[in-house]
C-alpha cells in the first residue's frame, strides 16, 4: 500500500465516512443550538452588566470588575470542568450541555462587558450634557442617545470575541456532548478509524467559515 | 427670571467660582466676557445644574435648582442650552434631535413631535435639512440644528456657553443672525462669547469675569470703551488686537 492510499484510507475513508456522516450532522446541530444559546445570552448579560456598571454604583461596580476579571483570567475548559465535576457535590448536577452553555456564555459576558463598557465611555461627555440638558432622564440619555452610539462602535471587536468564545463549544466534548467533536471522536473510537474528524472539521468549516466572513464585513462596514 | 447669589464651585482642591451673584430679568441678554479658565463655562452650567455649586443659591423661573425636591428633569426644559461644540446626537437626523426631547420629556405623539420641530427647524432656517445627519451639515448648520433642538422645548431662558467658537469666520453670522432673532423675539439669554460686534448691537448688559469673579458689569459701551478695571481693559484690548 502506498503512502497516498493509507492517507486516504485513514484520514478519507468512505465507508466509514458513508456510516458516520448523519451522527456528524447530529453533532453540528447540537453545536448550532449550543453556540446560539452562548451568543445570545452571553451578549445580553453582558450588556446588562456594561448598563448596571454606567449607573457608577462603586460597590455594584467593584462586584462587577471582580466577577468579568474572573471570567476573563479563568481558561473556559476550567470553568466546563468546575461547572460539570464540581456542582454535583452542593447537588446541583448540570448536564455536559449546561455546563458547556453556563461557561461559555460566562466567558463570553464577562468579554463582552469590557467590550460594551469601553464603548459606552467612548461616547464623548458633551452627548450626556446635551441629553440631560433637555431634560431627559439618566437612562432615558443610556438608551436613546449613548447607547446606539456605543453599540456601533462595538460591533467589530465584539463579533471577533463571540466568534472565538463560540468555537469553545467544541470543549463540550470533554464533558460528553454530544456535538461535533463529540461526536466525531466517538465514531473515531468506534471504527478504529480517524476519518470522522475529517467529517467534523468539514462541519467546523462549514459553520464557521460564513460566520467569519460575516465578521470581516462587519468589521469594514463599521470601522 | 435667574437668581443666582453667592455661587461658589470647587473642583477638589480648584477653587474656580468664588461667589458669583448674577441675576438676570426677563427678556435680558446678559453677555459674558473673560479669559479662558476664568469660570465662565463653569457658572453658565451651575445655571442648569449641570454642574452642582459647592455653595449659594440658584432660582430659574421660581423654580430652585439647588433644592433636591425639585422636579430636574421638568425643569431643565425651561432652560435650553447650547454648547460651544454642537453636541448633536451624530446617529439621528436634524429632526430626530429635535424631536428626542419633545417625544420622551415633553411627551408629545411623533406627528405633534414632528410638527413642532420642523417650525422649530424653520425658524433656524433649516427646514429643508430636517433629513440630513449632523454629519452631512456644515458646523453653522449644526450650530443652529443645536438652538432649534432647545427653542423646541419653548424654553424660558437659553444659554450660550460660546456658540460661536468652533466655527469657521464665515459660518459665524448665520449662528449670530438665529441668536439676533431669537433676543427680538423676546427670549431670556445669558450669552457667553467673545464676539463683541453680537454684545453692543445686542447686549443690555456686558460682565466681565476673571479668576471666579464678576470683576465689573455695565452696558456694552461702558464695558467696551471705558472699563473701570484695569483687567477688563487688558481683557478687551487683547481681544480686540485679534
Ligand atoms: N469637571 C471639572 N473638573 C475639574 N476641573 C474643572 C472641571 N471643569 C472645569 N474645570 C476647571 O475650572 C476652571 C474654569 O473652567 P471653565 O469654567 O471651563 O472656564 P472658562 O469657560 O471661562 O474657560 C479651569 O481651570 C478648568 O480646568
Ligand atoms: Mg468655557
């Protein structure tokens, strides 16, 4: 056997491949829904936190520093691992699913907060005077005048964070869910043959590549 | 219609306001005059509680500022404010910073809103701009998108804390031309600036302000040709060699 044909065998193997693609699909399913959950929930928490932060309520603030730094200095696989092993024993026993979601989307918020939170003190003080010296109200000024302000000017960075955080789904696997990786690796210890991960970078790529692309324009459209 | 006495304002150890007294009647033009660092800006906001004085006493239309019964928000929009540097909200159109205020505060329906702020608009002589973005407008242009958006609460009194400053020469007497207006239409306004040629033709009182201190006030002539203080004539005759 030559070196081409083992490759192929190994790495592109069609029966295995033919046995295994649907449990790839499977797996990029759960990724989609898990990665859904982790933006959207990461990024409103996280805009929430920036919100509350604005309101400058030193001890809130001082709570909110603690809890982003945290986050942000803790590697997301420590924090699946803690969620996952470590609730258990106050009986709380999250799924590999949760745990992934919780973590992720922790990280994510914690990001996002500095993100949104640098964006909103971007935003020049003479738009809060103005605001306030129509009378509107401090929130009423957060949410018409400085935050559609800020938002912008976050978009770029914030897409290139979520899009990292988000390929971190694929840390699920170590706490057995069951997307791609997940299941690729367990094709891979069923078949004796490593061709599924073929598969499961093929459906990295096809979920990731548009999403990158997207985060490039956005990154022009709103430089 | 403003009462303000004894306004002191420290920031920390800076000692800026040291017991300013203004007091300004209906349909008065105060204008303001005095070197940069002086307080000048500092007092026209302890005006609209911007800025919170450190002690004395401000009354605008009866109402007190200082007092923390007082309704801010409500009363803010009987004091309209314009900034040396436009401050316009740079996401919405000419008409939607307009139309903020008068929708959110004043409470108005956006057909009220709208209507409101394109005869507020007109009367600044923009109403064909009410669609363009502040960035679309020249500095002039957005000076006066800046009035239109204060008038439009129908104010009692207007500050100008150097209206004039960033623009460009030519663009400055269609700014002054809103401002003559709005004097003869009856409006209250304290007007900080240094645009001497606006003060004696439309001025009924000239202050001269150094180091946290009216220093002299009069009519413009008095202030402008015969200052009592020897700071007021240097202040002046510095200005005038620009
Ligand atoms: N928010 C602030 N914090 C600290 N110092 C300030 C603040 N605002 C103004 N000052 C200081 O107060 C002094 C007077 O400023 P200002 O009222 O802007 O003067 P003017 O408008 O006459 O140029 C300056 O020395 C300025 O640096
Ligand atoms: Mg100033």
């Amino acid at each position: 056997m030559g070196g081409w044909e083992r490759f192929t065998e190994t790495f592109l193997n069609a029966k295995v491949m033919a046995r295994y693609w649907p449990d790839i699909v499977s797996g990029l399913g759960t990724t989609i829904e898990l990665a859904a959950l982790i933006v959207v929930s990461g990024l409103a928490a996280g805009l929430a936190l920036a919100v509350l932060r604005s309101f400058g309520i030193r001890v809130v603030n001082w709570g909110i520093i603690f809890v982003v730094d945290l986050f942000r200095a803790l590697p997301p696989l420590v924090i699946i691992v803690l969620i996952y092993f470590g609730l258990p024993s106050i009986d709380v026993v999250p799924s590999g699913f949760v745990s992934t979601w919780l973590s992720l989307a922790l990280v994510l918020m914690a990001f996002s907060e500095e993100i949104f939170w640098a964006g909103i003190t971007a935003i020049p003080r003479g738009q809060w005077e103005a605001a306030r010296s129509t009378g509107l109200g401090f929130t009423q000024t957060l949410a018409h005048v400085i935050l559609p302000q800020a938002l912008r000017i976050t978009i770029p960075p914030l897409t290139n964070r979520t899009i990292a955080i988000t390929k971190g789904t694929a840390l699920g696997s170590v706490v057995a869910v069951t997307e791609i990786l997940g299941q690729a690796s367990s094709a891979v210890s069923n078949s004796y043959n490593p061709s599924p991960l073929t598969l499961g970078a093929a459906a990295y790529l096809v979920l990731f590549i548009p999403v990158v692309v997207f985060g490039r324009w956005v990154e022009r459209k709103f430089r | 219609m403003i009462q303000a006495k004894g306004i002191h304002k420290q920031f920390g150890a800076l000692h800026v306001l040291k017991g300013v007294d203004l007091d300004v009647a209906e349909r008065e033009l105060v204008f303001i005059i005095g070197p940069s660092g002086s307080g000048k800006s500092t007092m026209l906001r302890c005006l609209n509680r911007l800025e919170v004085p450190t002690s004395g006493s401000v009354v605008v239309d009866g109402i007190d500022l200082l007092d923390p019964r007082t309704d801010l928000n409500h009363a803010r929009q009987r004091i309209g404010m314009v900034f040396q540097s436009f401050n316009l909200y740079p996401h919405m159109t000419a008409l939607g910073n307009v139309t903020l205020a008068l929708r959110k505060v004043a409470g108005k329906s956006r057909a009220e809103a709208d209507e409101i702020g394109h005869a507020a608009l007109a009367r600044v002589g923009l109403a064909e701009r009410a669609d363009h973005r502040p960035g679309q407008l020249s500095g002039g242009q957005q000076q006066r998108v800046a009035i239109a958006r204060a008038i439009a609460l129908e104010p009692r009194v207007m500050l100008f804390d150097e209206p004039t400053s960033a623009l460009d020469p030519e663009l400055v007497g269609s700014v002054l031309g809103v401002m003559r207006a709005l004097r003869e239409s009856g409006m209250t306004m304290v007007v900080v600036s240094h645009e001497m040629g606006f003060a004696r033709a439309a001025a009924d009182r000239v202050m001269f302000m150094d180091d946290g201190l009216i220093v002299e006030q009069g009519p413009p002539a008095q202030i402008f040709e015969a200052p009592l203080h020897a700071r007021t004539r240097g202040f002046i005759s510095q200005i005038q060699r620009h």
